[in-house]
C-alpha cells in the first residue's frame, strides 16, 4: 500500500475505532476530552480522519477509554494490510 493511502486508511480507521469505543463507553466527545486531558474539537477531527494522533494521544485516549494502548494499536493494525 502506497504511503499517502496507508496514511488515509489508518486515520480513517483510527476515527472509526475511536468513534466505536467512545460510543460503547457512553461517552460524549466533551467527556472524553476531560478524561483525556485533550480537546473535544481535536477528538472529533481524529474520528473524522482529519487529524492523526501521536502515541502520546492513541495512550491518552485509551486510559480514559478503559483500554490498554496496545489493544487499540493491535485493532489498528488488524483493520489495514501494509
């Protein structure tokens, strides 16, 4: 997969993954911003694939997720073929 399309697919599938897990906590994007440290506009551009997130931010968001960074990182990797 060439660089730029592996790029838009992880975004896109980081968002939705994202997305998935935030809805499944019950949590709004406000809620998740202040469990996370982060801002609800930067969350709601990462589910939307507009912005992509360092390790910093996917271990952030998976603490106040209830999930382990590498669980997210492993869905992640199973959801694009490089």
């Amino acid at each position: 997969m060439a660089d730029s399309k592996l790029r838009l697919a992880l975004a896109k599938n980081f968002g939705e993954l994202l997305h998935e897990l935030r809805l499944k906590r019950g949590l709004s994007l406000s809620k998740l911003g202040r469990a996370s440290g982060l801002d609800m506009t930067f969350i709601h551009n990462l589910e939307h694939g507009k912005r992509q997130p360092t390790l910093t931010t996917i271990f952030a968001l998976a603490k106040a997720l209830g999930k382990r960074g590498s669980t997210i990182l492993r869905k992640l990797e199973g959801s694009v073929s490089a």
